[in-house]
C-alpha cells in the first residue's frame, strides 16, 4: 500500500518507542567534536545540520532529472501538471502542521492534568482510549469519520489527530512520572507553589521525552496524511491512489517519493529542536 | 530584613505531634512533643523507619500532621499556607537535590526571587552564599549540578537552603550520600557555619557518630518517633536513659566520649625543658636536677624540637645536633582527647607535646593525665546525668499531674 514511514505498528505499553533509537541519533551522539575541555560543547554539529538535507536534496535533484527526460504519456502528463502536484504537497504540509498543532494542544495538556494528584486514576482509562485510536486501522477509522462528518480536510484532520494522540500523550505521562519523586519533594520543600513545581521543574525535566514523543506524532502525520485522500482531503496521497488507479508508475513514484523526502526532513527538523529545547545541564557528565 | 545582620534562630515547639496514614492502625509519628530552643542544633537519630524523617517533614509540612500543633517563634503555623511556611524554613536533603535542569547561581536564587527580592540583591547573595559554604563563586556560578562533585553539589544544596535567610534550618540526611572523608569535611564546614549563624537547626540522621559531632542535644527516637532520650550528647553517652539508647549508642560510649572534650580542658603535665641556646653546662645540670629521664629541647622559637635522655648528650658526645630523638608529633590545645590519645598510643614512650597556636610548647599528656582526666570526666557526668535525670522525672511527673488535673477540668466543665 502506501508509503508510511515511521508508522509501523509499535507497542503501545512501552514509553520508550519514541525516536531516541534512531540511527542518526546514535551517530549523532557520538559525533561531539569539542572535548571535554570546553564548558558547553556545541549541540548542533555542522555534521547534523548538512547530512540529511544534502541527501533529500540529492534524491529530489535525480527525481527531477528523471522526468524531465522521460516522456510521459498524456494521462501522467494530466495529473501532474497545472500545478498539481505543488498543490499537492502544499495540502500534505497544511494537514500536518494542523493536525500536528492540535495533537500538541490535546496531548500534552492532558497528560499534564492525568499526573495531577485526583487526576491520576483516569490516566488508565485515558490511555486505553487513545491505544484504541492509534489501534484502529487508520484507514478503516477515516471512513468511519467520513461517514459521520462528511467528505473533506476536517474528517481527514480528525483522524490524523486521533491517531497521533497517543504517542505524545504516553510520553508526556512517562516524562513527567519519570521525575525523581525525592526532587520533587526538595521543589515543594524550598517553597515552590504547586504550579512552580510543574513550571520550573517538573515540565523542563520532562522535556526530552515529550520532544520525542511529539517527533514521532510528527512523523506519524506525515505518513497518516496521506490517506486523507481518501476522505478528499488531498495531499500527496492523490498522486499515489491516482497512479495506482490509474497503472501510472510515474506519478506513483513521485507522490511516494516526495512523502518519504517530506517525512525524513520533518524528522530532522524534529531532531534539531530536541536539541536545541532539551534544558542544558541534563546533558552534562562531569 | 536587613541585608548585613542575619536572621540567628527561632524556636521551634511540637505539641502532641502525630501523623496517621489511611489504613494503617498504629500512627507513623506518635504525640510527639519537643521544645527546641533559638540557634539551637538538635539531631533527630534513630534506626530507619522510626518516623525521625516524617517528623521532621512535618515542620515544615511536606506531611500534613494528623493532630497537634507546630509553633516557630511562638507563631501557630500549623493552619498557614505550607508555601509561605516553606520558604521562610530553609530545606536541605539528601543527594543535594539540585535541579539538575538549572545552574549552581539559578539553584541557589530560586527562594529569594520568589520571595521578590530585587534581582541585584539576589546576585549578590548568591555570590555570598557560594562564598559562605566554601566554593569559588567564579568558577562555580555558571556550572550545572551534575558538573560538580558529591561534596560539592552537597554544599550548594546547604548554599540553597540558607539563600534566603531562614531562622530554621531542616536537614533531612543531607550527608547520607557521600563518602566518609568528604562527610567529615562537610560536618566541620557545617560546625564553622552554625558557629556563624546561629540558626536552629534540625537534622535527622540515622549515624550515632555524626549526632554526637553535630548536635547540641540529640534525640533519640524509636519506632513511631517516641522520644527515648532527648538530652546532650555528654548525658546520652554517659548515662543512656534505657537499653534501646545504650544499643544505639553503641560499644565504646567512654571512646566516643573522647571525641567530645579537647586536650584545653584537661590537665597537662610539665616536663623539663631547656632551649637549643642553652649552655651545655646548665643542660647536664637540669638533666640531673630533674626527677624525670626526660628532657624536651625547645628550639629558637619555644617550638618542640628533641626528646633528650639521660646519657644521650654522652653518647653523641656532647654535641646536641646529634642527641636525643626527634619529636615528630605534637597536638594542638584544639584536638580532641581522642587525637591525643592516638597520638600518645603511636609515640614510642607514651607522651605527646601539646603545642600553642604558633606551635610554641604549652605542656605535655601522657597515659597518665588522659586516664586521670577521663575518669574524672566521666564521673563528673554520671553526677550531672544523674541530676538532670531526677529534674526530667520531677518535670515529667509534674506534666502527667497537670494533664490528669487538666482532664479532669474539662470533663467536669
């Protein structure tokens, strides 16, 4: 079927599934070029900033030389021009971003409020529900949508959201519980208010965990919204279904390979917000 | 608040003290009642799980006690916000707890900003408290906890705590955590500080050895925080009220007792002595004259310098670079009776010179006076526990009338 990176089935139970096990993340870790003589050692290696995008960007460049010099017949032809495909990804991108902002304003409120003291006994509840989003085939849950909703972007958006909420959620759970309970106890014994407690200590801490979670929704709207097609949401899933429909392999390729290329770059930018918003001094050994 | 004259201690009162968990039947801390007195170091200690650390939380109500009341100063602060409560009662644990997320100067700025001090004023007092607990403002400012040592990060906890100036100081185990000699560094720096500031200061700790070195009196407690023996750790080593506090002193109670008198407080002996300027003539003279074999050649700034016996200055033929054997260790007026008994065991002929502050001679100790002193000291506290023992039994058998007095009133109003 469809080209969805970083949405393979994973396991629900286990907070540690986010992205930290990436292969240019190890890499990446090993890669710190100041020694330990300097006091802050640059994150941002030019290493990870050049890489990835160089890459994309080669991959992009041989897909253009490609069709530039096939010849295409006019049923390719007629899906790919006018535009088409720049509207495409236009609309690939918008879903995202939207659904991406949403998840982030439901997920991570919420999972402040199930680690809340009278809150913490509907964390369960909440977390099998989500489970049960992310564990509907995404597909089977856009027509349900679009059979309540109507065809168009919102049905498609209200699915992608559903389906991302969980990983956020889980680890914005995971991150704030993982806290050290005694630390805690030494911010609320110096006199920091229970919201000064959350603010100050307990949201910065969970910071990575969180950053990786919204990673992964990230990457999992990428993927996810490529079937908003289907509910007529557009995005690069039209050139996909049309190709397939169609026995066009062309235009096949090209909407898979710009989700994959678009994917892979959301990824990157992802990983270099983590590095840049991880609260220093978490990182540092002495 | 003025920013020169620091806040000294408050008094601290528990009033029937109890804290009782949901379903469980016997109470975690039971009627607690203490009196702690203004710059006052008292030492919670007791085996793990007798409710010491509950207690202590409960002062500044990091647990809600179930009954009684809690006044500092004489102020009821048992019904007030625990945040406001908190930040006037500095707080230090164990492990340091330091926000590994936040600077050693933002770690240690956290209680005076939220108490609004002005942001100039916050600097400066970081700076000062860096100072005050020994680490290098310079160096240390801009470094993140887990950048520094066990003994460090300890230290800026300590720094944390006393930032804003509270009157009442809770230490729960805040020297658990790191290695004996570092702990032994960070009990003297703490001595040095309270000698300083003199705030009240209750510390829990679970080692009898850090009690004895830091507490003014020591609390004994066992299990559900009851108070076997509240007294001064002279009284507690000497006279324990019962065996649960006789078991948690330990063996060598007399030993540790030596840890608690310095070498001023005893009587030292007199040895002969003669300067390195010293004729020959009048050397050979004292060496005769004196009833001892003994002399102790001082040198050109009253320094001890060599151990001279009988036939020495023969045998190196008069010549007194060669005589006698060299004194290789001295104590100071400061050292405490255990110092100096170790000094006395390792030298050769069982005395130890006590020397000034510039290391000019003052006397001497050997088995002798230390035996004498020690027996003394001992027996003079047995007199004194004794008494303070009969005052308790007086006190405590004036309460339960009181109280018995007091129910009836009330039943009968």
């Amino acid at each position: 079927m469809t080209p969805m990176p970083g949405a393979e089935p994973r396991e629900p139970e286990d907070p540690a599934f986010d992205g930290t096990l990436r292969e240019e993340d190890t890499a990446g870790q090993e890669a710190p070029a100041s020694p330990v003589a300097a006091r802050q050692p640059r994150r941002v290696t030019w290493q990870k900033v050049t890489v990835l995008p160089a890459v994309l960007a080669a991959v992009l460049v041989a897909t253009w030389l490609w069709f530039e010099q096939a010849d295409l017949d006019p049923l390719s032809e007629n899906a790919l021009s006018n535009g088409q495909v720049g509207k495409a990804l236009r609309q690939h991108i918008e879903l995202t971003v939207i659904s991406t902002f949403f998840v982030l304003i439901i997920a991570i409120p919420l999972g402040i409020l199930l680690t809340r003291g009278a809150f913490r006994k509907g964390a369960p509840v909440v977390m099998a529900l989500a489970n049960t989003g992310q564990a509907t085939p995404a597909i089977g849950l856009l027509a349900l949508l679009v059979i309540w909703m109507g065809i168009g972007e919102k049905a498609a958006l209200t699915g992608i959201v559903i389906y991302a909420v969980l990983p956020v959620l889980s680890n914005t759970i995971a991150g704030l519980r993982a806290n050290d309970p005694t630390l805690l106890e030494a911010a609320r014994g110096i006199g920091m208010s229970p919201l000064g407690v959350l603010v100050k200590v307990e949201l910065p801490l969970a910071v990575p965990l969180i950053l990786a979670g919204v990673r992964t929704a990230l990457v999992l709207n990428v993927g996810t919204a490529t079937l908003a097609t289907f509910g007529g949401g557009g995005g690069l899933g039209v050139l996909i279904t049309t190709g397939i429909t169609n026995q066009r392999m062309p235009v096949l390729m090209l909407g898979s390979i710009l989700t994959v290329v678009l994917a892979l770059l959301v990824d990157w930018l992802a990983s270099l917000a983590e590095l840049v918003l991880s609260p220093r001094g978490l990182e540092v050994r002495s | 608040m003025s920013e020169t004259a620091a806040t000294t201690g408050a008094t601290i009162e528990l009033d029937h003290l109890t804290k009782r968990y949901p379903g469980s039947g016997e109470p975690a801390v039971d009627s607690v009642n203490m009196e702690i007195q203004a710059g006052e170091t008292v030492i919670f200690v007791g085996p793990s799980g007798c409710g010491k650390s509950t207690t202590l939380k409960m002062i500044n109500r990091l647990i809600e006690p179930t009954s009684g009341r809690i006044r500092i100063n004489g102020e009821d602060v048992t019904d007030i916000d625990p945040v406001k409560l908190r930040r006037k009662v500095g707080y230090a644990i164990q492990s340091s707890g330091l926000f590994p997320h936040m600077t050693v100067a933002q770690n240690i700025a956290l209680v005076p900003k939220m108490i609004g001090w002005r942001k100039a004023r916050v600097s400066a007092r970081v700076e000062e408290m860096l100072d005050l607990v020994g680490l290098d403002p310079g160096e240390f400012h801009g470094r993140y906890p887990r950048q520094l040592s066990g003994g460090q990060q300890q230290r800026v906890g300590v720094a944390r705590a006393l930032a804003a100036d509270p009157p009442v100081l809770l230490m729960d185990e805040p020297f658990g955590a790191v290695d004996p000699i570092t702990r032994d560094h960070l009990q003297d720096e703490l001595i040095r500080l309270q000698h300083e500031l003199h705030k009240t200061i209750v510390f829990v700790t679970h080692d009898f050895d850090e009690a004895i070195k830091l507490g003014d009196r020591i609390a004994v407690l066992r299990e559900r925080s009851h108070i076997a023996q509240f007294d001064t750790p002279e009284a507690i080593l000497t006279n324990p009220a019962d065996d649960f506090v006789s078991g948690f002193v330990g063996a060598g109670a007399a030993l540790k007792r030596l840890n608690l008198t310095r070498v001023r407080d005893v009587e030292m002996a007199d040895v002969p002595t003669v300067t390195v300027d010293d004729p020959l003539q009048l050397i050979f003279d004292k060496l005769r004259a004196s009833g001892t074999n003994e002399l102790l050649l001082l040198d050109k700034r009253h320094r001890p310098y060599k151990w001279l016996r009988r036939g020495d200055l023969m045998r190196a033929r008069g010549s007194l670079a060669r005589a006698g054997t060299l004194v290789h260790d001295t104590v100071t007026r400061d050292a405490t009776l255990r110092d100096a008994l170790e000094a006395v065991l390792t030298d050769n002929a069982g005395r130890v010179a006590v020397t000034g502050r510039r290391g000019e001679y003052l006397g001497v100790v050997d088995m002798e006076t230390l035996m004498n002193s020690v027996h003394e000291m001992l027996e003079a506290d047995r007199l004194d526990a004794l008494e303070h023992q009969h005052e308790l039994e007086e006190q405590r058998s004036q309460l339960t009338r009181h109280e018995q007095e007091g129910g009836s009133g009330e039943a009968r109003a």
